[in-house]
C-alpha cells in the first residue's frame, strides 16, 4: 500500500465519484413542455406532481413549495404556531428548522439528539415541553427517520402538534410507513443536494384535511380553495412553486426508487466493509426504519481508537484520497442568528421563565457529534457501481493504516 496521498502517495481515487443532480432527455422534453405550453404557473404540472408526490410519500394531501424553508414555515403557521409559541427542535440538524419557527413569530427550544442515531432524543423532548409548547420538529437526519414511536405516544394527548423535516428523507419508511404524514405535517426540501431535486423546491404533506387546507392558503397568499381569486381570509404569503419545477420534478421522481435501491445496497455494502477498521462506526440503523434514504452515510469518528488522528486531520486525508467528505453542523444553539437575534424578542416563555436566553442551551452529544465526532459522505458517493463503494472503503483501510504517520 502506497503512503497517504496527503503525504505525497498516489490517491486511491482519481476519477470523480457519480455526479449529482442527473438528468437525461426526459427531463429536458418535461422542461421544454412547460416552455412551449406558455402556462409557467400554476398550471397542470404543479396539480400532477402534488398528487404524485402525496401518493408516493403514502399521504393524501401535498401541496408544492418554493423550498423546503417555506414548507416549514407554512407547516408552523397551519398547525398555529405564532408569537410566544414554543417549538421543540433538535439542535443537530440545518438552520432552517429552527429559523423557521422564529420566521413565524416562534421561540425554538433546542433538544439534544441521540448518540447512536443523532436524531431528536425524545427523553430531552419531555423535558423541554412546557404550556407553551405547539410543536415539535422531528429531523429524520441524513434520511434515517427519527422515533416517531417515542414522540407519538409523547404527544398523543396534548395538544401539541408533530411536524416531520424529511428534508433529506424522501422515501424514507418507519416500520413499512412512508414517513411525512406520520406525524401531523411533514415538510420536503428538492434544494439541488437533495435526493430528489429541481434545483430548489419543497412539499407539505399531511393526512389532515383541515392542515393540508391552511398550508394550501398560507403558501397561496391566504386564499381559499373554494374562495374568489381576490378573497383573503388569512394572511399568507406567496411560496409557491413553479410549473417548470414541477415538471421536472415530476420526471425526476420516476428515477427516486431506482436511486434509493442503489444507494441502499452501496450502503450496506459499505457498512460491511467498515466493520472491522478501529475508531470509525457507522451510525446505528435503528431496525424499525425499514427504508432509509440515505442522503448522508453518517460515521461516527473516536479520535482515540483511530491512533490519535484529529477528525479534521482524517477529513484531510480522506479527501486526499479522493473520497469527498466533511464534518457537519454546528451546535445550532450557538449561532448569532438565535443568539443576538432573540436578545429583542418581546415575549416572555414559560421554558426561560422570561426573555429567551440562547446561552441556557449546551447539549452534550449535540456539542461532542460536532466538535469531534461526525464524518459526512454525501449521496452521490452511494450512487456508484460495487467498485466505487469498494474504493470509499479503501480509502478508509489506508487512511487507518496509516494514521500514525498524519
Ligand atoms: C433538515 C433540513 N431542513 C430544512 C431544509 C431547508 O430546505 P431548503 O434548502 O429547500 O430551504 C434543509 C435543506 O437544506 C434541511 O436539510
């Protein structure tokens, strides 16, 4: 075996993982479609993928958004979340989640995850949920659902609302269920990383008639469905999607569970092959998610048991290899967007017991997930042959190998 490549030894790799987003002339006859049709808005596409979409994440009613962001801000505004409302969200997870509820006039209380799976702990959940409490966001990170068992039973009899961020799920399943309508509203992200894409784009679906009809006004500038075309009756905004968005969504979504199988045999062939090299475990995949979509292929990295190495140092070196990876998020808590922006909120919450103080927050396995311990390879590395996932897992033997000499 060679020296590391950041040592000046040949890469494991030199040619460049499958590329993401993919596309082939399909895509481009549903674009060009909508371009000769000259209806660019709110026309057919956008009913078909809506329809289409519900159907395929198990739900009866989707509705298309301009982002997953929006989706949930118009999932927080139908289910009431309004100022000196308290939302429950996982610390770990992008800043949308948690911006959005501020978006809506919201407190969000940040919740630790769990060190195994690093999705919302539902214990620290309980903790957190006070009077206040309208919500709780559960991420399914990295496309492994989060216990919507725990969070189910944790909520059945409040009056607390359950929003799923499947930003990185779609076609994820918790125990044969398609996640999203699980809980009371789920919200999707076609953001141009994601597993199914349009460049930008997002979807709220539920199962609930009464929900599904208030995100459809509040993303439609707070019309009716069966109301005049200039009939407001509530505020809302403009979050709608585009017809061309749609249509090529719809075309891509036609390739998803061809995709999904892909990355999910790659995966497992890759936890395989990962089982016997010391100081690096994939995350823990809990056996009631029957489907998991892999958006990242999460490691957990112990500095310790892989001879010293820093985690940024194997990042190096492993990109070095020509194996793209990074190390993840930020504890969201500490971000000035929560912690300078709240300084002015006006309201007072029953969780501060006053004026939100973002400096109360300090998760432990959030903090050490970030500091130390999470490795992300990105879907597109999942979508190769036998031989790509073969090449990740090299990279890594060697990376091990030799970690006495980074
Ligand atoms: C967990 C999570 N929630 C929400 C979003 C927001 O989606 P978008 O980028 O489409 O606004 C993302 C996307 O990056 C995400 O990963």
């Amino acid at each position: 075996m060679t020296d590391l490549a950041l040592n000046g030894g040949s890469p494991t790799r030199t040619t460049p993982f499958p590329s993401w987003p993919q596309f082939d002339e399909t895509d481009e006859r549903a674009l060009a479609g909508v371009l000769h049709s000259g209806r660019w808005g709110m026309a057919d596409r956008i009913d078909e993928f809506e329809a289409a979409f519900a159907a395929y994440q198990e739900a009866e009613y989707g509705i298309s958004l301009n982002s997953g962001t929006t989706a949930l801000q118009v999932a927080l505004s139908a289910v009431g979340v309004g100022p000196g409302d308290e939302v429950i969200v996982p610390s770990y997870t992008f800043v949308a989640t948690a911006s959005a509820v501020a978006a809506v006039g919201g407190v969000p209380i940040f919740v630790d995850v769990l060190d195994d799976t690093y999705n919302i702990d539902p214990a620290s959940v309980q903790e957190a949920l006070t009077e206040r409490t309208r919500a709780v966001i559960a991420v399914h990170i990295g496309g492994q659902p989060a216990d919507l068992d725990a969070l189910g039973e944790l909520l059945a009899d409040r009056d607390i609302a359950l929003i799923e961020d499947a930003a990185q799920a779609h076609g994820a399943a918790w125990k044969g269920r398609k996640i999203g309508a699980i809980g009371d509203l789920g919200t999707f992200s076609f953001q141009a990383s994601k597993n199914l894409t349009a460049g930008e784009g997002g979807a709220v679906i539920s199962n609930n008639r009464e929900l599904a009809d208030r995100a459809w006004s509040h993303h439609n500038c707070g019309r009716s469905r069966t109301g005049a075309w200039y009939e407001h009756p509530r505020l809302g905004s403009n979050y709608r999607m585009s017809e061309f968005h749609a249509a090529l969504l719809l075309s891509q979504l036609e390739h998803l569970d061809e995709q999904m199988a892909t990355r999910t045999r790659n995966a497992q062939l890759l936890t395989s092959l990962l089982a016997g090299i010391e100081g690096l475990t994939p995350l823990k995949a809990d056996e009631r998610v029957t489907t998991h979509a892999y958006h990242l292929y999460v490691l957990r990295f112990d500095s310790e048991r892989f001879g010293g190495v820093d985690r940024e140092r194997f990042i190096e070196a492993l990109n070095a290899e020509g194996v793209l990876c990074s190390s993840g998020y930020r504890p969201l808590y500490r971000e000035a967007a929560f912690t300078n922006s709240f300084a002015d909120y006006p309201l007072e919450t029953p969780y501060f017991s006053g004026k939100p103080d973002y400096s109360r927050f300090e998760c432990p396995v959030t903090e050490r997930i970030c500091a130390e311990e999470s490795v992300w390879l990105t879907q597109n590395l999942l979508l190769g042959e036998e031989a790509d996932t073969r090449d990740i897992a090299n990279a890594i033997a060697k990376t091990r190998e030799h970690a006495h000499t980074l």
